[in-house]
C-alpha cells in the first residue's frame, strides 16, 4: 500500500511538472504585436516631412540652383548672347523649383528670413542702381530685401534691355559694366550662402530639434511649421501672385506690374502654378522620392476626427475639395499674369476669391482642429 502511494505521487509530480513545461512553453510563444494607430503621433508626421518632402526638397532646389550658379560665373566671365541664353534658362528653372521649398519657412529658413532675400517682388530698380554703384551697401538688412534674389535676376537678365544685343552692350559697357556684373555675383554669392546654410543646419542638428520637439505650443517645430505654411499660401500665393497684381487687395486698384517675374512675363503663372501645386502635396504628404502620399496634415486632421458638422465631410477632404477649385481657376488662365490682369481682369480676382476660401479653412478650422495658435497677423480680416 505504502508502494503503491508512492507511485501515486511520483506519477502526480510527473504530470504536474508536464503541465507547468506546457504552460511555460505556451506563454513563450511569440505573439503577434497589436496594431498600432501612429495617425496621431506627431514625431511620425514630422519624420516623414522632414526625410521624405523637405530635406529632399532643399537638396532638388540646390541642383538647379547650382546649375543657376555656374551659368551666371559663365556670363560674368563671358558675357556674349550664349551665356546670355543659358544663364537665362538656368534661372528660369531655379526660380520655378524654388516655389516648392519657399513653404518651408520654418527653423533655419525662417532664422535667415530666406524668402526675404530670395523673392521680395516688385523688384526696385532704382535701388539695384543704387547698389551697383555702391559694392559695399550691406545686402543683410531688410531694406535690401527688393534689391536682390530671383526678382532682381529678373531684371538684371531680362529688363534691361529689348534684345539680346542690348543686354549683352549694358554688361560690356566699358565704365559701368564691370560694375553690373560685379553685382550679379553679389547677389548669387548671397543666395548660395543662405541655401548652404539652410540645408546643412536641416541635416544637422536641427533634423533632430523639428523631429522629436513634438509639442504644439508657440515656438514648437509643428506649430512654427503650420504657421508658416498658412502664412505661405495666404500671403505670398493668395495675395501676392494673385490679390495684389488684380486689385482685390488693393480696392479694386489694378496693378499688373506687380506680378511675379514682371521682366519675363510669361513664366508668372507656371511659378504660381508650381506653389500652389506644392502646397497641395505638402498637405497631402507627397513623398518627393516615391510620390507616394505618407503621414501629412491630411491624416492628422483625419485622426483628429475633423469633419464638417454640417455634412459630415471630414475637413481634410472639403479642404482638398477647394484647393481643387483654386487649381482649376488657376490653370484656366494664360502663362502671362501681366496680360491676363490687363485684358481677363475677373477670372484674376476668382482665383483670389476661390483661395480666400481655402484660407479660411486653413486658418480657422484646420488650426482650430490642430490646437495650434495663429501668430502672425493679416489685414484682410480672416
């Protein structure tokens, strides 16, 4: 008997011991991670704009600056109709890659006031006289913003003569030719300084700042971000490409001269085109290297649960809704801003008008929805 409760008991450990292996052998079993929502998470969002839209941005718009760079240093050296022709082609396509990183005024951009020195138009003509004559008038102070960047290129390229034969004679003038183009190199230097420095502080420390400073209050990486943006689209597309050439700034005062690229008239609405066309990727989060749509303003506000009470639209989806019709206003009109305010005045201002309303949603609803204060001010009333 006594035997037989032992074997009883050995028999009882034995299965016992098999259980506890079982179990412990099951509970170490790899479980599949649950999902998580990342729609949310502001550190996802910020990493992908600045890795996939800005950063690669920069380093596209350095290319053809570069390129820009060289074929002024060709006509300096050179001035005749070739370099002529292609230090104005090499502009050109500058100036129309520069309208999709002029949104990111944020961070190092901002600090330099870059777009101050790149593309403060109308351009004064008088004072780039002024400065010609003068090589050691400081162009790192604000009253020199209109006196330099693509709009005075514009001019020095494009306006100061009616040929290429004229153009060519004002730079080989023989008492103050030397001069004119020592300006043109003034200015690019300039240019090229501030690039360098913007893209070398965005892949250096301040990638690292914008990515994990995730915060919304006043000063933070996002809120800066989404400040500049809005202003962007108000400000230096809304009213500068559109509302203040037609009038609809200016109560109704007409003034064609001061649309973008005034000297070379027929690119004005492409560069317009371009800003608009970048403004709408940026908040759809177009990855500039794949094209592929990632984390963006659009799914954040969709997390968010934005949505129009009235119809139940999310407000990402009104918002890509009006961009939409700003566009089409857009590319009905000619590649000629100038003429286009001149003689198709009222399809101008629909453009201006059909904006506005995307500003509204911007300003009002989309910050409102993204808890982030305004903090720059306008007249119109928004």
């Amino acid at each position: 008997m006594l035997k037989s409760k032992h074997i009883l008991f050995k028999t009882s450990v034995f299965v016992l011991f098999g259980i506890l292996i079982w179990a412990c052998s099951n509970n170490d079993t790899p479980q599949e991670p649950e999902p998580t929502d990342t729609s949310k998470d502001r550190k996802v969002l910020l990493t992908h704009l600045a890795d996939n839209i800005i950063i690669p941005s920069y380093a596209n718009f350095k290319v053809k600056f570069d390129a820009m760079n060289s074929k002024s240093q060709a006509f300096t050296a050179k001035p005749d109709a070739t370099t002529l022709g292609e230090f104005r082609q090499a502009w050109r396509e500058a100036y129309i890659e520069w309208q999709k990183v002029e949104l990111f005024d944020v961070g190092p951009a901002n600090r330099a006031a870059m777009r101050n020195f790149y593309n403060i138009y109308p351009t004064s003509v008088a004072g780039i006289t002024q400065y010609i004559a003068d090589p050691s008038v400081n162009l790192e102070v604000a009253s020199s913003y209109d006196k330099q960047g693509f709009p005075a290129l514009d001019y020095l390229l494009n306006g100061v003569g009616t040929t290429d034969a004229e153009t060519v004679a004002f730079y080989t003038n023989a008492t103050e030719g030397v001069k004119r183009l020592a300006y043109i190199k003034r200015i690019v230097d300039h240019m090229n300084a501030l690039i360098t420095k913007v893209i070398s502080d965005w892949n250096g420390s301040y990638r690292e700042e914008f990515t994990t400073k995730t915060g919304l209050d006043i000063g933070s990486p996002m809120g800066e971000l989404v400040n500049g943006y809005v202003l962007h689209y108000e400000r230096f597309i809304r009213s500068g490409k559109f509302g203040i050439p037609s009038g609809a700034m200016l109560n109704g005062v007409v003034a064609p001269e001061k649309v973008e690229a005034f000297y070379k008239k027929d690119i004005s609405n492409v560069l317009a085109q371009t800003a608009h066309q970048a403004v709408v990727d940026f908040f759809n989060g177009k990855n500039v290297k794949t094209n592929a749509e990632g984390p963006s303003f659009k799914t954040y506000l969709d997390a968010l649960g934005a949505k129009d009470s009235a119809t139940g639209k999310t407000l990402s989806e009104i918002i890509n809704a009006q961009f939409g019709v700003s566009k089409s206003r857009m590319d009905a009109l000619k590649s000629n801003l100038y003429e286009e305010v001149k003689t198709n005045n009222t399809a101008v201002v629909q453009v201006y008008t059909e904006m506005q309303k995307a500003v509204r949603m911007l300003k009002v609803d989309m910050t409102a929805a993204m808890s982030i204060v305004i903090t720059y001010t306008d007249n119109d009333g928004d």
